[in-house]
C-alpha cells in the first residue's frame, strides 16, 4: 500500500473516534504489514496533535502471555499517549467514547531517554524517576470489539484515556511480586502480581524501547509510560466507580460519568 492509501485508512480511524461510530477492522479488505500498521497509528496520533495535543508517552498492549496467544500472537504492541488522553479529576466522561474498558498498569516516568537497541530490563529501571499506579482506558474504534493485532496496532492500542495515581514512588528492582486489586463499586473483582506483565513490567517498557529503535525513535526523558495490563479489562459505564490498588504504590480511581457531570 502507499502513502496514499495508508493516510485514508488512519482518516478513518481518527474520523470513527470523532464520530463515535465505528468501522470494519482495517485487515478485512486490507492487506497490512505491521510496518503499515505503525505508519497508520503514527497518522492517527499526528491528527490528535494537529488538534493541539502534545505527546506524553507510550503505552503497551497485549502483555500478557494468555491475551498474546488469545490473539494468536507471541509479542506485544505498543502506542502512544497525548495529552487530551489525561484524565485530569477522578471521574471520566464517557460522552465521547465507543464502548470503553479500564484496565489497571503500572506506569513508568522516565526522568532519561531510552534508545534501543539492546535496552534491558535493568536500563528502564535506571531510566526511571517514578512509578505509580495506572488506569489505563481502552476504546477500540471497531465493530464489536473485534479485531486482529494489526487492526490494534493501527488503532494505537486502543487508547482512549488514562489516570494516574498522585503517589510518585522510586522504582524498586524486583516488581515480579508486587500486588494488584481491581476494585469496582468497592469489590474486589479481579488480582495480580507485577509477573504478568511479560515477567516483568519494566520489560514490557525495554520491549517499546526497543521495537521504537526500528523506526529511529526512542522513548524521551519525562515520557509516561504505561507498562500493560495487569489483569483483565472491565466495562466502563456511568456510575461505576473502578480502582486499582497497587502495594506499596497507592491507588488510582476514576468514575464514568457523562458529560453533564452526572454519572446516571
């Protein structure tokens, strides 16, 4: 495909998310490679800036070995974070989201950049100022919720919104034990530990630093960067109120509200 045609296809993609209606994953009449498909995202994340959003970071998708081979896949994916993805209260407008789900992550502030090849582990932990506690909301922009890994890449990983938690802590070397609860409406639905982020979350980080290098880019000082979902996503809808507790991190909270500020 050309330039041309890639173009159209993250037209599409920006215009189902504005519109909130959404389209046919992008691999059912197209044949894309996942070098078009990063080409397509990186068109989608230039749109939100020329709407005067600024780029905050990245994003890991599908780090989890069961979601990886649910999707018939063996590594991750990544995307990109800009500013008008920040939620900056404690509740989240669903106005103009598709049918959104929250996941809770760990997130990582880098205080230096990070150039693959050959990033490690151990690099992102030297890179990093914080973490903290994440929630980290999706919205496909498909039919159904369907899509293969390409489609998911084009559609920058789903991405629709974050939160972060207010406590910043200093990165510790093993975060493979670290605990999480997902709360909804104050019950405890879902756990994990750190481990289920590729081992280990500052993995999944060296796994964007690296994958960026392909392409000539890097992960820059002062990006956030969410690590990938720690447990399952839940449905978000207005009232319901999803928290993610992680030891020795904190918490983060958020609830779906519609834009009259009302969440019923």
């Amino acid at each position: 495909m050309n330039t041309v045609q890639l173009n159209d296809l993250a037209n599409r993609l920006d215009q189902a998310a504005t519109s909130r209606v959404t389209i046919a994953p992008l691999t059912k009449e197209n044949d894309l490679t996942e070098a078009m498909a990063y080409q397509i995202q990186r068109e989608v994340v230039e749109a939100r800036i020329s709407r005067g959003a600024r780029l905050l970071g990245g994003k890991l998708g599908l780090t989890s070995r069961a979601k990886q081979i649910a999707m018939g896949v063996d590594q991750p994916l990544y995307g990109l974070v800009t500013s008008d993805m920040v939620i900056e209260s404690d509740e989240l407008d669903l106005t103009d989201l598709i049918h959104p789900r929250i996941e809770p992550e760990i997130a990582f502030v880098l205080d230096k950049p990070l150039e693959g090849p050959g990033v490690t582990p151990a690099d992102v932990l030297a890179a990093t100022a914080y973490i903290c506690p994440a929630l980290d909301v999706i919205d496909s922009r498909f039919d159904g919720f369907s899509f293969t890994h390409l489609d998911a890449i084009a559609d920058n990983a789903s991405s629709a919104g974050i939160a972060l938690g207010v406590d910043l802590v200093a990165p510790a070397t093993d975060l493979t034990t670290i605990g999480c609860l997902l709360e909804v409406d104050g019950v405890v639905v879902d756990s994990a530990a750190g481990a289920a982020v590729l081992g280990h979350p500052a993995a999944s980080v060296a796994f964007m630093a690296n994958a960026l290098a392909e392409r000539q880019e890097r992960l820059e000082a002062g990006w956030i960067v969410l690590s990938g979902g720690l447990t399952a996503p839940v449905p978000m809808s207005p009232g319901r109120t999803v928290t993610a507790r992680i030891a020795g991190l904190g918490s983060v909270t958020v609830t779906g509200v519609t834009r009259n500020g009302k969440s019923a």
